[in-house]
C-alpha cells in the first residue's frame, strides 16, 4: 500500500513540477480550468514547482523539518497568481 501511495506522490509531483516549469518559461498555464483563472501565469508556475518540490522531499527526504514552510509558500503563490481579491463590477453608463 504505502509504494502505491509514494508512486501516486511521486507522479503528482511530477505533474506539477513540469506544468510549473511550462508556465514559468512560456507565460502559459496548461490546464484549461486553471488558465480561465491565473492572472499570472508565472508565479502560478513558481508555485506549482514549490508544491513539487514539497511534494517530493516529504517521500525522499523524510527528516527534512522545512517541507511544511515550502508547501505553504507554493500555496501562497499560486493564489496570488488566482488573484483572489475582490473583483470590480463594471459600471453601467
């Protein structure tokens, strides 16, 4: 069970970790759904390969005590890339 699961992380991180990259070097994010949303394509890519990085290190590198402030700082960058803050309403003419 638990190399099902390492094998499920590992892939995850994968993932994410090429689709960072793309999104860092093109400016273009490869999932639809999360394109509509990304205002920054970039930092949304930073963060992906953060959560990558994290990702990968909580399997190969289990005493590592600093993957918890990596995976926060890959969540808190790609929110920021959403761009989570309240929308402006056009203004009727």
């Amino acid at each position: 069970m638990s190399s099902v699961i390492l094998v499920a992380v590992l892939m995850m991180a994968l993932i994410l970790g090429v689709t960072g990259l793309l999104a860092m070097v093109t400016g273009r994010i490869a999932f639809p759904w999360v394109r509509r949303g990304a205002k920054q394509p970039r930092v949304w890519g930073a963060g992906a390969l953060l959560i990558a990085a994290n990702l990968a290190t909580a399997w190969l590198v289990p005493n590592f005590h600093g993957q918890s402030l990596v995976g926060m700082a890959g969540l808190g960058l790609i929110c920021w890339a959403q761009g989570w803050r309240r929308r402006e309403t056009p203004r009727a003419k």
